[in-house]
C-alpha cells in the first residue's frame, strides 16, 4: 500500500470559474508511480467544488446560466448580512449564492487508476469550480493503490 | 492497511435539519489511531444525505429557503400518493420532496486523513442533512489506511 | 490489499432514464471475494451519473418532473448551437440539458463492504441515470480491500 499527496494550487480569477484541473492531476498521478488504487480530488473550501464533466467553451456558459438561475446573484441572503453574525469582519465577502451552488456540487471526486491511468471516459474532464472568486485555493490530491516494490 | 468501522447514530428533530457531525467524526478518527488514509461518512438512508460546507446559523437558514425552493413543501407529488403505491403501509411518510432534496446532495463525503488528522479546509465542516425527519438515524464511519503497526 | 475491477455494461432506452444497478454490483462483489473494504461505481460518461436513492416507481416520475424542471427541455442551451463548436460533428446530440442535470448528480458513489457485503440501508438502491440517452454505457466497478488469503 503506498501512498502519495500533493497539494494543488490555484489562483481563482472570476466570482464563478469553471477551470479544467485534469492535465495536473495526470502529472501528480505521474509522479506518485501508483498502479492500481484511486485518486481523491478533495477541496479544501466550501466555496470551490470538484467536478467531472465535458469541459466545452459553450456548455461552461450553459453551466453558468444554469448556477445564476438556481442560486441568484440577486437575493437578500441571510449568510449576507454581514452585520448580523457574530464574530465576523466586516469585509467578509457577500458569498452566500456561493456556497449554496457548491452545495449542489461536489467536494471532491475520486477516480480508478488501472495500469498507472486514471480511468476517465472520453469526454470527462475534471474540473474546479470556484463560486466565490477570485481567491487562492488549494486542492489535495492523495492517491493510493499498489505500486512499484522497488521504491 | 488497518480497517476501523463504526456507527454514529443521530436523532433528527426537524423534517429539514442541518446538523453538524464534524466533533463526533474526529472522535471515531482518534480512536482508529489510523495514520494516513481515508474516512468515508456513509449515509445509510435515502433522506439523510451527508455534505461538507460552512457550517454557519445564518447560511443554514439560506441552506433551507434554497431546498424548499427546488423541491416545494407543496406539490402534489406522485410518491406522496400513497395509495397508489404497491406494498405501501398508510402511514408512510409523505417524503418525495426529501427524496428530491437528498437526489441533489450526496450519499457520503470522503475526507483524506494525513497524520491522524482530516484534512479539512478551515471553514469546512461535516454535515448530515435530514430531509425526512425527525427519525433515528444512522451514519457508518469508514476508516481506513495505515496506522500504528504494534497493535 | 486485493483490487478487483469489472465493466458494467447498459444499453439505456430513454433520454431521461433511472435504472437500478444494485443486483449487478452485488453479483460482481460475490466474484471479488473481498471480505472489507470499498467499492467504487464509476460511469464513464458526462452524461450518466450514478445515484444512491430510493428506486420506488411513482418516485421516479416524480424524479423525472424535478430533473425536467431545474434543467429544461426547452431552452436555446449554447451547447446545443453545434454550427458554433469547434471541431463539432453535425449529428452531435443536442444534450446540453443531460450535462445540467448530471452536474447536480454524481459521476460515482462509494459503499462501505463489511464481512463479504455493501452496507447499504433498507431503502438504498444504486441507480445509474442516463441524460443523455439511448446510448450504450459502461460503469466501472473497482472493489478493494481485505480478502481471503488462499487466493
């Protein structure tokens, strides 16, 4: 059983971002010499999910629409009366749309490795999906499985 | 590899309710005394999901506005109907709109353990969220990985 | 540590369809013989997503109402405007409302295994959710954990 973690960084440009993260997972899968196991993509924030789907220019603005309508920009949320909670500075970010659309996402993923690849299907892609950018962000991935004995 | 397994129960009070599981789940990670590895947080109901977010009063009270906005209290549902159900005792509870509210959030939440520690972000917080309540409820905790070999 | 992996095949019927796969993953577990650990039931596409929930037919027409409402049929999706994707096939399926609806599902769910068997709860089926058929879908199903020495 081995084990291998790297920490993913990422520096978040929009409010909402849809940012295709798999070139960097296959990288770290790379480096961690793990045959057969699985990978867990896990966010450290409550406002950054991880997805798989097709990452497709036109289908990103479909899945922007699709967030903005379910969770509104404009809605006098509670989280967002900043006043009203305790302990909290008053340049907190309005964010609370944010945390329910990544309510509706994941946290993270996991995904097979057979034969030292990630067992994606032809169109999946994995995905960061930051919905209170812009911010630095990190993500974990830890892969474990079998691997090579002679390390 | 060492396994660790045991039951969080839980009495929900409200038929929406978020509650905050993280302490009990640390608990159960001290005493497996694993190492590195991973904790599954299993829901074992249909209207219990589990969900990692900010765990805040003023977001749950948005966490709630935002289910019963996608799913309605009131709508004639067709699982509500009873009667048209085969095998179905007339108490049952008339529950769809749990079912519909858990379709969108998730079963369990799979957390990375690095030095006997979970690896959670520093507002993330573990929830189980009852869509059916109140009811007795149960949540396996699934831990496993490497830990201290003179046991 | 044993890894054990098997393709699911299905041949889905409808656009929108829910399908109980349970049986099939607890007939490959019997194969796997391994006795503790997880297994991982992960489809290979953007637009299959796999669920835990309860499969009671009357609420599967009210799952089939919730998916259609939050995701329409009838909407102008960007993604579904083929002439303006790049390197786009013009008999590419206009499933756009597929990828909506899987974003707010899953791609995989992961049960516990304990002594030989899932740990699902009385009501816990596993579904696959096809979104974008009739297609033919392949799930992978990767158990792994503790099993019995003699093999």
């Amino acid at each position: 059983m081995k084990f291998f973690t790297q920490i993913l960084k990422l520096k978040t440009k929009e409010e909402l971002e849809f940012i295709n993260i798999t070139n960097q997972v296959i990288e770290i899968l790379k480096q961690s010499k793990i045959q057969n196991g699985i990978v867990n993509i896990f966010s450290k924030h409550t406002t950054l999910s991880i997805e798989i789907n097709e990452y497709e220019k036109l289908l990103l603005k479909d899945m922007d629409w699709f967030m903005k309508k379910l969770a509104p920009d404009q809605k006098n949320y509670f989280h967002d009366n900043i006043k009203m909670r305790e302990n909290c500075p008053p340049d907190e970010p309005k964010n609370a749309k944010g945390h329910l659309r990544s309510l509706l996402m994941e946290t993270f993923q996991i995904v097979p490795i057979m034969d030292y690849e990630m067992q994606l299907g032809q169109y999946q892609q994995i995905f960061a999906i930051e919905t209170s950018g812009p911010r630095e962000r990190e993500i974990i991935i830890q892969i474990f499985g079998e691997g090579e004995e002679n390390e």
